[in-house]
C-alpha cells in the first residue's frame, strides 16, 4: 500500500506551522515529505548578512531574496489595487516568516470564537476554545513558551488566570524592563488592565535553546537562538524521520478519483519539475501562497472564498517622549508589557477591539538620522541623540478586523518570478469597525501620555502587521468557508491546510500559536487516517 | 592635493566595500579622515572614514569634489573643529549638504536613502559595529545583536550596569 | 544522540571494554555518616543525598524515562551497555535483593547470579562506600518508586566482550579497593573530601588517565584525561596544570555553579556530573573535596609551563575583518554556507554572546574566552567540544545553555562544517588563547571519537584466537605492571 505513494503525507511549507505538522506526523511514524520552496539558510550566515548590510529598517534584508521564491518585499511581487497598500514581510527560507518575528504567543480567549453570537459582528468559529485548548498547551510545550500563568489576559477577568488553560507555561514569566516597568506604574492596574505577552523568546533555557540576553534583534533574526521559528520544528522533523526537500516551489496540484488530490509537483530553481504522491496533502505556505496555490489549480474554491476574506491586524502607533530620562528603548525584550483596556466587551458590537502595547526595539540609527537630516552637527547632535534615545517610545495598537469577501488576493500573472510563476495582487480595504477602533485607541495614546509626564511625539496612521488571516477561512458550512474545523478542504478529503489563513475571526493576538495549535490538531486528524 | 586624489577615488570603478583601499593613496585617506574629524569632532578611525566616503561616492559621483570645496572652505576660514564649522558664515547648501553626507555615513553606518517595504533600494554599507551613534549610545543599550549582558539586565535602571 | 555520549561519564566513554551495567552506584558511598546526617536527616533522605552524590539516576535513567528504571544506553566500540532497571521492582529491577547483595554489586559489580557487571559501573570507585552509607542507600533505593519494565533496549556486546567470564579477571585485577579508611595523615576535612572524591564522586574515572586495558592508571592520580572527545583537565595540586593557582572559593564556585569566572566552565561529562550531582552537595562536602584536592600529589603535565586560564590578551579585533560588506540579497552569496574565514564566523556564531573581542560578556554573565581554561589549554579538544556538543549544565546558580553547532547536535538551525568547526576552533585559541589548535576538517570527528579506540579493544577478537597459551603470558605482564603501578601509586598518593 504505502510502496504506491511517495509518503503518507506530503506538508507543502517548513514554517512553523507546516514544521510543527510534520514533526507530529513523523513523531507519529508516518512517512511525511516536507517540501520548502527557499533554501535552508544557517543562523549564521543570517546574522552575517544582517550585520554586512546597511539596510537593518528592511527586516527581510537579511534573508535570501530569491529568485525563483522572492520575499515579499521584491518590487512587484505584492501588487495592491485597494486604498490601503498592504505590504506584509514574508520569507521564503526553511523555517519561513517567523525568523523574523516578536515571538508573541497567545492564546485567543473563548469570546473570540464566538464573535458573530455575541456581538453580531464577523463570522463564529466552528470550533470552541475549549476543544482548541489541548492544543494550545502542546503547541506551547512544543514551542517553549514564557507567560504569566496568574494573570488576565482578556482585560475582562480581573485578578483571575484568564483564559482557562490545563497545563501552566512551560516558562514562567519574567521581570519587565525598566521602561515597561515605568510604563506600568505611571499607567496604574486601577485603570489599566496589564499582563505579560507569553513569548517564544525565553529567559530561560529550553529543549537545548538558550535563555535571551536581550539582543533586542527580534524582529531581524535573533543571533543565539533563542527566539523560536519554524526551522526548530523542521530539524526535529527530520529527526523524526520526515524527508526535507528544500528549493522545491510547489506550483501544481492534481486531484484524481474521487476528488482526492493525487499529487503535487514541485519545480526546481532550474525549471525542473518532480510530481509526488501521498495519502494526505497539507498546504502550509502561509497564508498567500497557499491561497495563491490554490487558486492556480482551482483547487478546494467551490466556494470561492479562496484567497478572500483577507484580515490584518491594521494597527496604529504613536512615538512618545517620555517625561523620565532614562526610558532607553532597545534593551532586552522587543515586546513585553500589553495593555487589554479594549480586548473583549459589548463595545465590540460597535468597534473593533484593541491591543496596544509597548514596542521596545532600539530606535537610535532612525532618531540620528532625522536629527542629521535636521542640520544638527557635533556636540547638539550627541545631545539630541542622547536626549532622544533616553525618551523614546513606541506604542502601538492592533485593531480588529471584520471578514470581508471584497478584501482579497488573487494570483497575478502580471509579474513572473524566475520560474514563469505569478505574483500577488492584493486589493484591501480598511473598514468602518477598525476606523471606530482607532479613534479609541488614539484617546487611551492621550492618556497614556498624560500619565506618564510625556509628549506625542506622532500618531501613525494604519500600518499591516503581517497577521494575513481570513484566505483560508475556516467554517461550518462548505457554501461559505474553505476548509472545516478540522482544517479539511470542504471539497478533497485528504487536503489540509495548516496556516494562519484558515482563522476565521481576528480577535486582536498575534495568531501563529493558534496556527500551531490547529496544525496539531490536524496532524492527530490525519495521523488517524493514514 | 587632497582633493585631486579624492576625485580619483570618486571617478574609478564602484568596488565592493573594503576594495577602495589598494587603489587609493594614503594621502586620500588620511584627508577623508581629517575631514571625517572636522564634521564630527570626533576621532575617526582610518577605515572607516574610507568607507564612508567611497559609500558616499557611489550614490553621489561628486562628493569628492565637493568634500574638496568643504575642506577648501574649513582652510580659508581657518575653521579647525565641528563647533566653529557649523555657525560659520557661508556654511549652507552644498557645503552643508556634502557635511550631512558624511556625518549621516558616519553615525548611521550606511549611505543613501532608506526605501521601506522595499528589497531595492540605494542604500550602501559602511559599517554596523562601529556606526557613531551606537559608540555615543554604548553605555545604555547594546548594539542590537551584539548583547553585552546577561538574562535580566533589561529590568536594571539603564546606565546602572 | 549527544545525550548518550554525555553520559557515558564515567567508565563508558573511557572503557570500550568495560561497560557496567548498573551505571552510576560508585558514588553512594562513603560518606561520613555524621555530615551525610546534617545534609540530609533520617536515612533515606541521607541515601537519597548519597545516590545524587553517586550520581546514579544520571546513568540508570534513560532519556526521558521513569527514574531508575535503566535503559540508558552507553554506545562504545565493543557494543551497546545498558543501564538496568535499579528500583524495587520484583521481576525486572533490584526488589529481591538483600542488603548485602546490593553492597555487593555496587562494590564488587557482581550481581545475586554471580554474573558481573561492566565496569560502566563504577563499583571499583564505589567500593570505597562505607557500611553505612551502604545501609543508607540501600534504604533509599527501597523505596524509589518501582517500575515493573525492562529497559526497551538489551545490552549487546560484540566478540569476545559477550563471552561470559569476560570480566572476572578484569575485576580480579583491577577492582579490588576495600572501603574507605580515614588516611591518618589528612585532617577530618580532607578524609571526608577524599571519601567522597574516591567514593562516590567517582572523580577518577575521568580525571585519572586509563592504561592499555581501560583501567584508570593510578601513577598518574587525577591527572587529567579524555572523555568522549573533552579533555577532563588535571586536578592536582600543581600550580601550572593542576588547581595550584584556583582560590577555594573558585573550586567550590566551579563545583557548585559549574563555572569560575576568569577559570572555567564545566562541560560535557562535567556539566552532567554538575547538573546531576554536584550541585546537590551541601557546602560542607563541596568544602571537604576542596580541601582534599589540595592535598593530592602535583602531576605537571609535560610541556606546559603557564596555567591554561593564565593565557590570553584582550585586544581589539579589527572591525573590517568581521564586516566585509555583503552582495546583493537575490545573489547566491547570499545563502552559501560554504565561508570559512574562522573571523567572521566567530562573530556571527560566538560572539553574540562571547563578544568581538573575546571578552565575554561586561557582567560576566557569559564567559570571556581569554584567560579561560578551555581556549588557553595545550589541546584544543574543550573549545571543540563546546561548538560541537554545545553546553547544557544546571548548577546551583541556574541553567546555562550554550547552543551546539555541529550538524548532529545543533537545535537552532545553526550548522557548522568541520571544516568551519576548526576554522573557528583555530580563531578563538590563535584569538583569544595559545593557537594551540591547527586544526583541519578532518581533525574535528576524531576529536569527537576520542580519538582511537585502545588497541588492546580493537585487536580483542584477534588476540582472543591467538590462543589461550599467550592470553596467559598477557594476564601475568598485566598483573605484574598493574603491581607495579599500585606500588607507585601507594607510594604517590
């Protein structure tokens, strides 16, 4: 039987999410080939590249642009035809886009998967916390997660552990910085509901990774190793058995009998193409490649939702000056100190919900860069340097965004990769429920100020997050989603998909551990199936 | 003089960086150096004042000359350091514009103009570790990626250790 | 995967031949009953001190099993030893035994059946136990929970070293040290030191060299030997190779954290032995083993005329070494792997934390690589280790983790070649150290081997077929040298 297939399983994808459903497979003894359209890039030579190039605002500098499976930020590859220009940073390397990340972890909370019932906004999920909840605890044992078991997380649940969870964070979590401390006491808890984001970045040893010394390069590749990504997961994959075939650019899918996918093909860089069967196929390419994928072969779109439905967490941020002097961003942690003011309520029934937080990378290169484009030279330099770099924060806000079939990608044979294979178009548009957000996140910004003897600086208008949700999305009825609770094509029995895309309702969390934890759970799905 | 052999730098062939020094004579450095002072009033170590200014040169063919016409007027009007340069009469436009080149290369450790959500753009390399901003910051942060503590010390009052 | 060969400590990596398998029982024993008392209280917590002492779940509990329940697997050139099932079960682990047969097989390493153990074990080390802490122990191991299993894995040796016997003459030659008796010449303190670094620590099964037959050479009395690829450095009392130049508070910091700033860190065998026992000892007996290891006869290792922490010079790296520039991102030198300019790889892989210069970092969180031990050593085996292996302890001041960079063992996604494994090795001790190392690829697995195998193990079928009449005239020169030896050795230690 198995000798008719390539492996029991063929996950196309080593990002996080695809890895962590390929090391369950494999862990499981299945026969599972995980397919990598980049190349498998050391650590090293990532952080080689960063420090060998001036181009540190570009946070996909440092990663292979390659010709034949781009970055995002290749001119043309993402084509916006919206108001908002949508520009997520996506990689193409083994381990993908969480190379670069903050490493927030969280878990959404039950309010969330009922959106729609609620609040009458946005869509349900099919699925409760409740049956997510497992899942969350393996997804953070399998990532090594630091958080705040004693606290609230949802801003509704004072002085209680919220969500509920079965097991406590494999980490505890840490001391904030000395400027979120700062932060937290000008804020006070009487008005403000504050917690700890569980982070992937650990302040202790796990599972060989060591604890952070607060490099502050999060967000451009952490150097020791500490901040987990996808590649973790794809290693341990192969360990376990599974097969890694990287710069193999899926571009074609075969369904055969009885709607089953029969096969995929991938291409080399050089144009050569190798077609491969399995029991079972997950689709795990993130969330516009997958839906991009899929539209190029007209797969799993009876409905046509695929590739629709696109949700950010549009966001906005302000640049404070803060009243004490020795604030210093860019010590330790990226991200740490959350506010949950705005993260469940009835006022969801009128405008998106926030999350707002401390941002905490070291802005100095882009405060002297101002300051000389200002005229400043010699010792008024230094001093504004100084002076602005001791005060410096940034303090942003995600807002909730609605699932709307008019906001969407599409392939776009406009612009070919090296390979002939198309690009993205994009068209997005911000609605009315996340403007409404913005303009009570811009009030609690005029507080925060105010609390914290501070001056603002500049409010920034909506900027993308990279939380590309909504393609993939998940339902209960096949007329109006892509996939089941399961993850299952609602239209090939043995296609999967692992991907943030397959989230139906935003809530305002940074979404790859609930990625994670729906990846596991289809791997148990399919681990019983094949 | 200075000038002459800067303008040769300038004219030849864009080199990687790091491939400026073997065509360059040593009086060319040595002037980019003083003038690399002269801006920032601080002490700029020799490779790094070539660097900047062969980053510099590829984005603008002119600099050396106009970095020639910056040291020309630092000469005449007897203007010795940063302090004296920057309220001098006549400091303004190009001579201005050619200083910012030099001082943006040395205290951001690149040259050209930052283009976001881009993977193109002119920005050229010239350092990261040795980015003046970072050497005026060192007691306070690290250099991102290059931590100088261990786990925790983020929570200290900044300065305190 | 590198978890076994960490934990081969004792004899495993040592002895090919040798392999017991009731693994880590030397240690238990022979504490002074008075200070084993204060550490622990009644008797089977005072056992339970002990057993950490002796380190036995560090062999006897298999990666991610039940305590003591064996099935730890010690991968040597004769076979595959495992480690037994030691709790009280009935059927597969030690429930039937009396008292005196478990003495007997921690001592001895011959179990109730009469069939003996390989010396994996440590029992010529464990041994030294006294009665009562024999008794301790036993209460102890009573009443660990009881796990009614085999180990999944059988130990299985290859030809001759299957032969039953095999280990008899082994055990007449070698094993035969009776339990501790306080040396008249050393005050308390030092007798207890001495126990427990006899005894139960078992410190000698890696720090004192091992001869032709995987017997610890007792001439040479905790000079220093290879483990597993780490040099398991000399802990004599000479100022040059040994601890002469370490303060006390420096040993017992190392004994208890795993580190001394500005010495060494513990890694490999050592951190296990750390993380797994040491760091649980009261500080009375990290005391005591101090004061003893003052007293142990100075070995000066040939050749070396500065400490190993004593080498390095802090200086400026040049800055344009390590930032070459890049070429574009959508150009292949952007993800080759192929660099071997050990520079620029130290600064990428080591020096996010070790810093540019080697000096570790300004709080001394993470250690300066001048004037520490393992980078100013004659051999450079402790630097390549540490990028192989990594470093995984637990001391009493918390964990440290440094990551491992070789193919097999990296976590990170960070792989090193042996090619750049010694182009770095080569950096950091030309660097920061003595280039000592002059390493090539080819180097790196041979020092991860440990180097080559006795040759009395690999030729052991051969010499087995030569004949009985010449085994004979082998044992009686092993007798007579290992006479000699211990004359020596009585005459030394």
């Amino acid at each position: 039987m198995a000798q008719d297939f390539d492996a029991d399983v063929i996950v196309v994808g080593s990002g996080a999410v695809g890895s962590n459903a390929a090391y369950e497979l494999a862990r499981q003894g299945k026969s599972v080939i995980l397919l990598e359209a980049g190349p498998s890039v050391p650590r090293w030579k990532i952080l080689m590249n960063f420090r060998n190039s001036g181009r540190h605002y570009d946070h996909n500098d440092p990663y292979p642009n390659n010709p034949w499976a781009p970055t995002s930020y290749q001119p043309g590859y993402l084509q916006n035809t919206g108001s908002f220009e949508m520009m997520p940073g996506m990689l193409k390397l083994v381990g993908g886009t969480t190379w670069h990340w903050g490493g927030a972890t969280w878990r959404y909370i039950p309010n969330d998967f009922k959106l729609n019932s609620l609040y009458g906004k946005g869509r349900d999920w099919p699925i409760g916390y409740d049956d997510l909840e497992p899942y969350y605890t393996r997804a953070e044992y399998q990532l090594g997660i630091s958080g705040g078991d004693g606290e609230d997380q949802s801003g509704t649940h004072k002085g209680q552990a919220y969500p509920r969870r079965s097991k406590p964070y494999p980490i505890n979590a840490e001391k904030f910085t000395y400027n979120a401390q700062k932060m937290h006491d000008a804020l006070g808890t009487q008005d403000y509901a504050m917690c700890t984001e569980p982070t992937v970045r650990i302040h202790k040893p796990w599972d060989g990774r060591p604890a952070c010394e607060g490099n502050n390069n999060c967000d451009q590749v952490c150097p020791i190793g500490t901040l987990y990504n996808g590649s973790i997961h794809a290693d341990k994959a192969v360990r376990a058995g599974a097969r890694l075939i990287t710069e193999a650019v899926v571009t074609r899918i075969e369904v055969g009998d009885g709607k089953k996918v029969r096969s995929v093909s991938y291409m080399t860089p050089e144009g050569k193409e190798t077609k491969l069967t399995a029991k079972v196929f997950v689709l795990a390419a993130h969330s516009f490649e997958t839906a991009k994928l899929m539209m190029m072969n007209e797969v799993g779109n009876s409905s046509d939702m695929v590739g629709r439905n696109l949700m950010d967490h549009i966001g906005i941020g302000m640049d404070l000056m803060a009243g004490e002097d020795a604030m210093w961003s860019g010590r330790g942690p990226v991200q740490q100190l959350t506010i949950m003011n705005w993260r469940d309520g009835d006022f969801r029934k009128e405008h998106s919900a926030n999350k707002t937080a401390l941002a905490n990378g070291n802005p100095q290169i882009s405060l002297a860069e101002a300051a000389i484009n200002e005229g400043l030279m010699g010792k008024e330099l230094d001093a504004r340097i100084m002076r602005d770099s001791a005060r410096y924060q940034f303090v942003y806000s995600f807002l909730e965004m609605l699932p709307s079939p008019a906001n969407r990608i599409q392939p776009n044979p406009a612009w070919k990769d090296s390979l002939g294979n198309p690009g993205i178009k994009i068209h997005f548009d911000v609605d009315d429920y996340v403007k409404a957000g913005a303009v009570v996140a811009r009030e609690m910004y005029q507080d925060m100020a105010k609390r914290m003897g501070g001056t603002i600086a500049k409010i920034h208008g909506f900027e993308n997050h990279d939380h590309l949700m909504g393609t993939l999305i998940m339902g209960a009825d096949a007329k109006d989603s892509v996939v089941n609770h399961e993850g299952r094509s609602w239209d090939h029995d043995n296609l999967f998909v692992a991907s943030v895309g397959v989230i139906p309702a935003a809530g305002v969390v940074n979404p790859t551990l609930t990625a994670v934890a729906l990846a596991i759970r289809s791997a148990d799905v399919i681990a019983k199936e094949v | 003089m200075g000038t002459a052999a800067v303008v040769a730098v300038a004219s030849g062939p864009v080199l990687p960086v790091g491939a400026h020094a073997a065509g360059a004579a040593a009086t060319d450095v040595a002037d980019l150096q003083k003038m690399a002072h002269l801006v920032t009033g601080k002490q700029v170590d020799q490779a790094l004042a070539e660097r900047a200014g062969s980053a510099i040169t590829e984005n603008h063919p002119g600099f050396p000359a106009a970095l020639a016409k910056l040291q020309d007027f630092a000469a005449s009007n007897n203007i010795t350091d940063v302090e004296m340069l920057k309220d001098a009469p006549g400091f303004e436009g190009d001579l201005k514009d050619t200083a910012k080149l030099l001082i943006g290369a040395l205290y951001l450790g690149y040259s050209g103009t930052p283009k976001a959500l881009s993977s193109v753009d002119d920005v050229k390399f010239v350092t990261y570790t040795q980015a003046l901003t970072f050497q005026l910051t060192h007691p306070y942060t690290p250099i991102p990626s290059y931590s100088r503590w261990g786990t925790g010390y983020w929570a200290e009052r900044p300065g305190r250790i | 995967m590198r978890l076994t060969r960490l934990k081969r400590a004792g004899f495993a990596a040592l002895v090919p031949a040798i392999v017991p398998v009731i693994v880590s029982v030397f240690a238990l024993g022979l504490a002074l009953p008075v200070l084993a008392q204060d550490a622990g209280g009644g008797l089977v917590s005072r056992g339970e001190y002990l057993a950490r002492a002796g380190d036995c779940a560090a062999c006897h509990t298999a990666r991610d099993g039940k305590p003591m329940a064996g099935g730890y697997v010690f991968s040597m050139p004769m076979g595959k030893i495992v480690s037994s099932n030691i709790t009280p079960s009935k059927r597969f682990g030690i429930g039937n035994w009396t008292e005196e047969q478990f003495a007997r097989a921690v001592r001895k390493g011959v179990r109730p059946d009469g069939s003996h153990l390989y010396p994996a074990m440590p029992y010529p080390s464990y041994a030294r136990i006294t009665d009562a802490d024999m008794k301790a122990l036993y209460a102890y191991f009573r009443q660990v929970k009881p796990v009614d299993a085999a180990p999944s894995v059988k130990t299985s040796l290859k030809f001759p070293f299957n032969l039953p016997g095999m280990m008899m003459g082994w055990d007449l030659i070698f094993a035969n040290s009776g339990p501790f008796k306080d040396d008249p010449k050393l005050d308390a303190q030092q007798n207890r030191g001495k126990y427990l670094v006899q005894g139960l620590a078992h410190c000698s099964t890696c720090h004192t060299p091992r001869n032709a037959f995987m017997a610890t050479d007792n001439g040479k009395y905790l000079a220093g030997a290879n483990v597993d690829g780490w040099e398991a450095p000399n802990l004599t009392s000479d100022k040059v190779s040994g601890l002469g130049g370490w303060s006390d508070a420096e040993i017992e910091s190392y004994l208890k954290n795993g580190h001394a700033k500005g010495k060494a860190q513990a890694g490999g065998p050592m951190a296990d032995a750390i993380t797994h026992s040491l760091h649980y000892l009261s500080d009375q007996d990290i005391a005591a083993i101090t004061a003893y290891l003052r007293t142990v006869p100075p070995i000066r290792t040939e050749g070396q005329s500065k400490p190993s922490w004593a080498v390095g010079k802090a200086q400026p790296v040049d800055w344009t070494k390590i930032e070459p520039g890049m070429v574009a991102a959508d150009k292949p030198g952007y993800r080759a792997t192929d660099n071997t300019d050990g520079a620029q790889l130290y600064n990428t892989a080591c020096a996010a934390c070790h810093g540019i210069n080697g000096q570790g970092s300004d709080d001394g969180h993470y250690p300066t690589l001048t004037n520490n031990s393992a980078v100013g050593a004659p051999k450079p085996n402790n630097v390549v280790m540490a990028i192989v292996d990594g470093i995984h302890r637990k001391g009493a001041d918390g964990m440290a983790v440094m990551p491992a960079f070789s193919a097999s063992n990296q976590v990170i996604h960070d792989t090193l070649s042996d090619a750049q494994i010694a182009s770095v090795a080569n950096y950091v001790t030309a660097t920061f150290g003595n280039g000592s190392a002059k390493l090539t690829a080819a180097d790196i697995p041979q020092i991860e081997a440990g180097g080559a195998a006795p040759w009395l193990i690999r030729n052991a079928a051969t010499l087995f077929w030569v004949g009985v009449a010449v085994a004979v005239i082998v044992i009686l020169l092993i007798i007579a040298a290992v006479v000699m030896s211990r004359r020596r050795k009585s005459a030394a230690v």
